[in-house]
C-alpha cells in the first residue's frame, strides 16, 4: 500500500522497522515540520515488503547460527534492506535526507549487558547514499537501561491527547502517562506479553502465516488448564522495567504449550485460542482506564480486539490503515530526527538507564 502527498516538508526522514513476528520490512517516509522534538507529521509515502517463507526462517533462526553465519546472513538481509529502500524511493514524493534504521533483533539480554539488532547502518548509507542512523538500543544498555521500549517517547510528542497507547506485535507492549502531584508528566511502558511471536508461530503448524481476524481462535476451544498456566507466568507489570525477547520466549513460555500439549492431548487450534484469550487478558489488566490508542499487526485480529475490550475498562481506539500499519516506522524515524538534533530518544522512566541519551550510531553517505 502507498498514499502519497505532493506537499513540501521541512524535513523528510525514511523510518524502516522489521518486528519480531518477522512478517515484513515497513518503510515509511514521513515529513517532519516545526522544531524536534514538538513536531507536525505527515506520512508522505509507505510500503511493507513481505519476507518470503525463506527469509522469515532466516530471521527467526538467526539467534542460533555461529557468529560467522550470523555476519554473513546481516551482510546479506543489509544488502536487501538497502535494495528494497532504493526500489522504494524510486516512486516515492521526495527523497528522504536521513534513514531511521531499526534493525532486526537478534538477541535482547539487557540483564546480561546487551543487545544485538542485525543490519549494517554503514552498508545501508553506502549503497542509498542516504546519511543512516541505527543500533538505537545499545547505549541505553551500557547505561543500566533495558534499550526499551523505545516508541514511547515518539509517542508522547506524536500523539499528545491519548492517556496511553498499546502495541500489539511480535510483543504487546503498553505505555502510560502518569500525572505526578506537583503536575508534572511521567511516562511508564513496559512489555505485556508476547503476541505474534507465539500466535503466529502456532498458525505455521497448521500452513498458515497468521490466524485471519482471529478466525482460529474464535472457532476453538480454550483450555481452562492452559489459561491459567499461561497466565501465571511471570510477566513484567507496570511497577517494573522491563522487555521481553524471544530467548525468554523459548525458555519460559513454549515449554508451557508443549507440556498441556502433550498432557492434555491439544489441538494447535485450542492452543491457539486459549492463548489468544491470555493476550487479551494480559493486554486488558495493563489497560485500566482511560483513552488508550491501538497499532500494530495484532489490531486485524478481530477475535483478540473484542477480547481485550471484555477484559478492560479503557476506552480503545484503532487508528487508519496507513498509521497503524507504519506507526513503528515512523517513530523510528522520528527517533533518528532527535539524534540528528542532538536530542535525547529515551525515556528513563521507561527504559530505566541511568540517565538519558541522544542514541545512535550515525552513518553518513
């Protein structure tokens, strides 16, 4: 999908975004007007580039290849990445003067140090002749932080009059404002729950990519054995910083599956849905109150949405097409505005670093 805009921009930045449910590469090029960071923005052109069964399985396993394929296989998807930027650009209104470059996540062990997002920033300026910032997360690290989440700040400048915002991803994450007494603003997010990067790993036992609008876990059956397991795993909550990766994925929520799977002798489409109603519980109790903003992926699963309203009292918005397909985007690309301006692109209120940063490493063409 594209929508394009003829009008002239003050700054034109490409935000590119490949999520841990590896279903596609969005590019969004957005235009930023005013002074960073209290801006105006405009979607002026975006597009998902699907990954091909063959790539969607090189990402998923990338966290288990030596380090030597594992270079070979960022140098390959860098290579992509900048071809599919340059067929991108070739339509779009205006060229963008900086690249927002998220990456894809390898490993996420903040407890342990580190992050690892693959994809070459330097390739990326090189081949686009386009000035390329990534690696967003790793400062916030070395700085005590969890590198994430990192959309909230796009979010409190971006979208002023929502009380908090839901992402419904590989993960769902969730952040809030919170009015302090002396009335000042904090913001608070952390990760609910993995999402896609289970439901859709599910679907793939049974041909498919993803569950249609919940279809699946509307026709199953939930195993009440299960929810509750699943429900007791120990999540982060608001109180708390903290993200989740897909290590912490395969150590402690599919041996959950694989043990009520094999006990009680259960269909993938019962696991399906008993885990889509354990996303919407979790994804309800992390929204009490108030007007909260959805995007992400999960937003087309009709089933998990009119759950998620069963289990919260929050009055809950889905934004257009276009800006919830590529709100990640271009947020990164926001992101990569404020490092161009020198501006801090944390919050340590959320990602819990020891101070705030202008984080990026800054590739020029």
């Amino acid at each position: 999908m594209k929508f394009n805009t003829g009008s002239k921009s003050k700054k034109v930045i490409l935000g590119v975004m490949s999520g841990t449910s590896c279903d596609g590469l969005d590019l969004a090029l957005c235009r930023f007007d005013g002074e960073f960071p209290k801006v105006d923005f405009e979607i002026l052109s975006a597009h998902c580039f699907e990954y091909s069964a063959e790539w969607r399985e090189k990402l998923q396993n990338a966290m288990h290849l030596s380090a030597l394929d594992l270079a070979i296989l960022e140098d390959q998807w860098s290579r992509k990445v900048a071809n599919e930027i340059l067929t991108f650009i070739e339509d779009a209104p205006e060229k963008p003067e900086l690249i927002g470059f998220h990456g894809h996540t390898v490993f996420h062990q903040p407890h342990n140090g580190f992050t690892v997002q693959m994809g070459s920033g330097a390739t990326l300026s090189r081949l686009t002749r386009i000035d390329t910032i990534c690696n967003f997360r790793q400062q916030d690290v070395v700085l005590g932080g969890q590198g994430a989440p990192l959309v909230p700040i796009g979010e409190q400048w971006l979208f002023p009059t929502y009380a908090g915002f839901m992402n419904l991803g590989g993960f769902s994450n969730v952040t809030r404002r919170i009015q302090q007494v002396d009335g000042s603003e904090t913001m608070i997010a952390y990760d609910v729950c993995a999402l896609n990067i289970v439901l859709n790993k599910l679907c793939g036992e049974l041909g498919l990519a993803f569950d249609a609008e919940g279809k699946i876990a509307a026709n199953g059956s939930i195993s009440s054995a299960l929810l509750e397991a699943l429900n007791m795993i120990n999540y982060f909550r608001k109180d708390q910083k903290g993200s989740l990766g897909l290590e912490w994925v395969e150590k402690d929520v599919l041996p959950v599956i694989q043990q009520h799977r094999e006990s009680k002798n259960l269909s993938t489409e019962t696991i399906i849905a008993t885990f889509s109603e354990h996303c919407a519980m979790q994804c309800g109790k992390a929204m009490p109150d108030g007007r909260y903003l959805l995007s992400g992926g999960g937003t087309h699963n009709i089933t998990l949405i009119d759950r998620i309203r069963a289990h919260t009292n929050a009055q809950i918005e889905v934004p257009n097409k276009l800006l919830n397909d590529f709100k990640e985007a271009v947020i990164f690309a926001y992101l990569a505005g404020l490092r161009a301006a020198d501006l801090p692109n944390t919050i340590t209120s959320v990602t819990g670093a020891s101070k705030s940063g202008s984080n990026g490493a800054y590739y020029k063409a």
